[in-house]
C-alpha cells in the first residue's frame, strides 16, 4: 500500500466522516488488535474488552458491511442515555489485515423509545419470539406483548416485522449478546462518561 503511495488511514477517516456527529473512533484488526482512529478522540467503549466493541467486531465478522446500533450509557436501564455505535468493513484499498473500524457518536432520535423498548427492539432484530424475549429479560410475556405494542406504534408499523426491518435499518436497538441469549450486560460504573 505505501509503494503505491496509498495511505489507508486515509481511506478509513474518508469514511468515518460520513458518520454525522463522531466523536470517537478506532480502527478493528484481524487479530484482536484495535488502534485509535487518528484525528478522533479515545472513549470508554472503545476500551479493548469493550462488550461495544465485541458487538461491533461481531458485525463485521458476520458479514455486514456497515452496521449502525444503540448503546446504554452508566449501566443497563441508560441512565446517561445512550450512545451510537457504529461499524464498518475495511473496504478494498485497505490491507487485509484491517479488519474494519468502530466509531462513538451522539444516538440521534430515539423515536420515543425507552431503554426498555430497545433492548426488546435487539431481541426482535435477533428474531426471537415474545417467550424468547420474555425469558431473555426475565418479565412475563404481557409485558414483553405491552412493550411491542408501544414499539408499534412508536415506529408506525403495523407488524412485528417491519418493526424490525425499521429498527435495524435505523439503528435503534440494543444488541444481543453472543452467547447469552440477553442484552449485552455492561457493569454501570464501567462506561460512565462525561457530559
């Protein structure tokens, strides 16, 4: 790449500015290894074992291209809010062993939704059933069939389906854990960030 004079760190801030509102970045290996994004500054969930990063790195691994989701700040229940994660493959003009980046920015609209509604919005994404949902929260099944109904209505889609479908596309759901069955578990004191 630098014998034909490309710089890929080029490439991949050209990118990241197509990202409205970044505030954060770094750059995803395929080793393991992540470096901060020159010219972004560093953030907590970009920390190395970062459950944020994993679900970004996840992404990747599993094909998506680009992939935009919801993260809880201070804890479970956001109750600093949330931040947006975003991630994005190495395209073509970079080495292969980049694997791709992950950038913090601001969540943008939430629609209305509550902390509650976008952690089942994950489990919806993930194609669970309301059992399934109810099981990964630990709440009854009405709560998890009161929750869609208010998500329903928040997104203005008539099934479940295209609920998804808009919640995906929009990036307005917390992840799932891989291999937990639930929402990402983040320790509240570990993400704390400043306003």
């Amino acid at each position: 790449m630098l014998a034909l004079a490309v710089d890929p760190m080029r490439s991949l801030l050209a990118a990241a500015r197509l990202v409205q509102g970044a505030i954060a970045g770094a750059v995803l290996h395929d080793d393991g290894r992540m470096d901060p994004l020159p010219g972004l500054a560093g953030h907590p969930l970009l920390a190395d074992d970062s459950p944020a990063v994993h679900a970004a790195r996840d992404a990747i691994t599993s094909g998506h291209v680009y992939t935009s989701f919801l993260w809880p700040l201070g804890g479970r229940h956001a109750p600093e809010g949330h931040a947006r994660i975003t991630a994005m493959a190495s395209t073509e003009d970079v080495p292969a062993a980049l694997a791709g980046m992950v950038l913090v920015s601001p969540p943008g609209t939430l629609r209305g939704l509550t902390p509650r509604e976008l952690e089942v919005l994950g489990l919806l994404v993930d194609g669970r059933s309301n059992f399934q949902i109810a099981a990964a929260l630990v709440v009854a099944q009405r709560t998890v069939a009161a929750h869609l109904e208010h998500i329903l209505a928040k997104l203005s889609a008539p099934t479940r389906t295209l609920a998804a479908v808009r919640a995906e596309r929009e990036g307005l759901y917390v992840p799932v854990a891989s291999g937990t069955g639930g929402p990402y578990r983040v320790p509240a004191a570990r993400f704390r960030t400043t306003r």
